[in-house]
C-alpha cells in the first residue's frame, strides 16, 4: 500500500510539472517584456548615439580618403607641369 501512494504522489509531482514549467515561463515572459517596455526610450536613446556615432566615424572615414585621394591628383598634376 505504501508503495502504491508514494507511486501515486510521485505521478503527481510529475504531471504537475509541465503546467508549473509553462506558468513560469509566462511569467517570466511578461516580466521580461514590461522591462523591455519600462526601458524602451533608453533603449532608443541608446540605439541613436550608436547610430550617430558610427554614421560620424564612417563620415569622417570618406572625407578622409577623398581628402587623400585629392591629394593624389593635385601631386600627379603637378608633375605634369
């Protein structure tokens, strides 16, 4: 008889876990999304410094090597003077 309910409570225990697995994923689903939400201006913010500070670097990048380029041509034309 004993061997029978511990079987019983452990068959329990075990089809509870799935339903307690799901729960706390909702849970921690909703958490993660009112956080998100809680912190998206932030998050914006920081997404547009990265975007200004990359689009600046890749700017001055091009101006850089037209510059350069630049330089090129003018020591090319005067050589040809």
């Amino acid at each position: 008889m004993t061997m029978r309910l511990m079987l019983f409570v452990l068959l329990l225990i075990f089809s509870c876990k799935d339903d307690y697995q799901k729960e706390l994923h909702t849970i921690a689903f909703h958490k993660s999304d009112s956080l998100f939400a809680a912190n998206s201006e932030f998050y914006k913010n920081e997404a547009d410094s990265f975007c200004n500070k990359m689009k600046e670097d890749k700017f001055q990048f091009i101006i850089d090597s037209i510059i350069e380029i630049r330089r090129e041509q003018v020591k090319q034309l005067r050589k040809l003077e």
